[in-house]
C-alpha cells in the first residue's frame, strides 16, 4: 500500500471521508437551526401585526363609540324647513359620527326634497353634522292640461300646485289646433257633414265638389270647437294658478296631456325657448299678457296689441335678434301679428 504525506493513501482517504461527512452533518444542522429562527420571526412578526391591528381596531371602536352625532348645523335653506330636515334625519341621531356615511345622508336628502338642487354633509368633532343646502327657485309657471307645475331656471320641476286626469289630443286634433289642419282630410267632412240642416242635406254632399271656401270655414270652426275645449279643459288649472302665492311668475299654456312628477325636467327642447323669450320680455318691459304653446314648434307670445310667433326649431337667440331689428326700426301701429318662424319675418 502506497504512502502520501507519511499516512497510507487509503486510511488518509478515510480520514477525510469522516471529515467531510461531519462538514455536511453542520451544515445541516446550521440550516435547521436558521429555519426554526425564521419561523420564530415569522411569528413574532404576524403577532406583533395582529397586536397592533387590535389595538387600532379596539381605539377606533373605542373613539366610534365616543363621536356619535348629537348636532345638526343646517345652511342655504330656505323652502325646506329645519324641522322637516330633522324630522328626515332624526334616527342618525346617536349614531357613531366616524361610521357615518355623508354620501348616503346628502342622497337622502336630495330624494326627500326634489327642490334641493345641490346639498353637501361634512363631520365635525365630535359630534356635529353640518348641511350645506343650494335650493331651486321657481322661474315660471307651466299648466298643461295635467296641472300646474312650477319649474326652475333649469327647467326641474320644484312645485306642484295641482292636477287632473287628461285625454291627449291626436295627432291629427294637434294639426288643427295648431292652424294646419287639410281641409280635405275626413275629419273636416264630418264636420261639414254636422252643420248641415238635416239628414236629407246631408245625403245630397256629393265632398269633392263642395267649394274649397266651405271646406275651409269648416275647419276653421273645427279648430274654434278644439281651441275651446283645450281651454276649458285647462282653465281649473290656470284660475289655480292665479290664486296661488306665485301668480306672479310668468305664466306658460302647453297642450301637452304627460303628468309630470316632482324632480322631472319638463321639454327641454321647449323650455329653453320659453325662457328665452321670457328673459327677453322682462329685460325690454314688454308686456306680455300669454306666452302659449300652439303646436310642438310654435310659441305665440301675445301683447295687448299684437301676437308674436316663435319656433322651436330655429335659433331663438336668432329670432329674438330679428324681433329686435324690427321693434326699432319700424312702427309697429296697427301690427297685429309677428312672425319669427321662418328667415323672412312676417308682419301683419
């Protein structure tokens, strides 16, 4: 057997073997020990977390239970009472002020009274509520044949004073009541048909050779008939209206028969022109006895010494810019009838 180093080679080898084996029985061990302390760590460290957590929780529960709202501090209204704000917000009394919701408080508020425009709910310790309201105002006053319906700057309906069941007109009663009406339409010959003397007047119409004068005398006592039942139709609302603490307000006829609720917009589309006018008349002292809708695009304002037609389905700031021109330029004596609707304004 061979020597290395004054030790056989084979014994040497073993020695080393032996040494090696114990190296890796350390390391072994060493990483045992490493991972027990990291366990250790690891749950000293959720411990240590969970401690803290509770602590926080337990404080806060602690401090919801110490700020629980006890006042109410109510600004910018104006309409709506303070009792009637309480007595809406009376079972928050008492309630831890941390866990309380603003959002869900100003929402609350917001449903309950369709004539808050705007309402914002901030905490303050350490048990204070303050409400900061912005109302809506009336701008004017809207009867249709469903009711009377007061209506902001923004066309929102803030008031109702009343209502009542309505039947809306047809399509082709709207085409009369607006002066469109064909005077060879089927409604216009019963009407003609009506006004005869008797059963053997009637017989002997032979419809296409009556004169188109007749027909035309017909329909237009037609569109009398329906003018007058719309206004009748109507009138309960409007001497409402009148008697009210908001008479006042400029008033706007409508035939339109759709119950409006609280909160709703009315047409917009039509509202923007109304107010449009509106504003006008107030800022040049017109006197306007009737603002009136007398078809979906046609608006009649009437003085007491002419009438003045606008359209929905023109620019009313263009309109209004012509009606301008010619209010100061020319005399308006004897002129009964002004007509923005088209490019050419018309004057009777």
């Amino acid at each position: 057997m061979g020597r290395r180093g004054g030790l056989p080679i084979a014994r040497r080898e073993l020695q080393q073997g032996r040494r090696r084996l114990v190296l890796g029985q350390r390391l072994r061990d060493s990483a045992a020990w490493l991972r027990r302390r990291v366990k250790v760590w690891i749950l000293l460290g959720v411990g240590g977390v969970v401690v803290v957590a509770l602590a926080v929780g337990g404080y806060f529960l602690h401090q919801a239970q110490v700020y629980v709202v006890k006042e109410f501090e109510i600004s910018g209204n104006q309409q709506t009472t303070q009792l009637a704000l309480l007595s809406l917000l009376q079972d928050i009394e008492g309630n831890s002020l941390l866990l309380l919701n603003t959002g869900t408080v100003g929402e609350r508020i917001l449903e309950a009274f369709p004539y808050i425009k705007t309402v914002n709910v901030s905490k303050v310790l350490p048990g204070k509520i303050v409400i900061d309201i912005e109302e809506r105002f009336p701008k004017l006053a809207w009867v249709d044949l469903t009711g009377v319906y007061l209506v902001d700057d923004e066309g929102v309906v803030v008031t109702i004073l009343g209502q009542q069941e309505a039947t809306a007109l047809t399509a082709e009663q709207q085409l009369v009541y607006s002066g469109y009406g064909d005077p060879n339409a089927e409604y216009v010959k019963e009407k003609y048909l009506a006004e005869q003397a008797d059963e053997a007047a009637r017989k002997a119409v032979v419809w296409d050779e009556v004169p188109l004068e007749l027909k035309q005398g017909s329909l237009a006592r037609l569109r009398e008939d329906l003018i007058l039942t719309v206004n009748t139709a109507r009138q309960p609302l409007v001497d409402l209206f009148r008697t009210s603490d908001f008479a006042t307000l400029p008033l706007v006829l409508s035939i339109d028969a759709e119950t409006k609720k609280l909160g709703e917009d009315v047409e917009m589309k039509k509202f923007a022109v109304v107010l449009a006018v509106s504003e006008y008349a107030t800022q040049t002292s017109l006197v306007v006895q009737e603002l009136a809708w007398e078809s979906d695009f046609t608006l009649s304002l009437r003085t007491q010494s002419f009438r003045i037609l606008f359209t929905s389905t023109k620019d009313i700031g263009e309109q209004l810019d012509n009606l301008e021109a010619l209010i100061t330029r020319v005399n308006l004596s004897g002129v009964t009838q002004i007509d923005l609707r088209s490019d050419v304004v018309g004057v009777k």
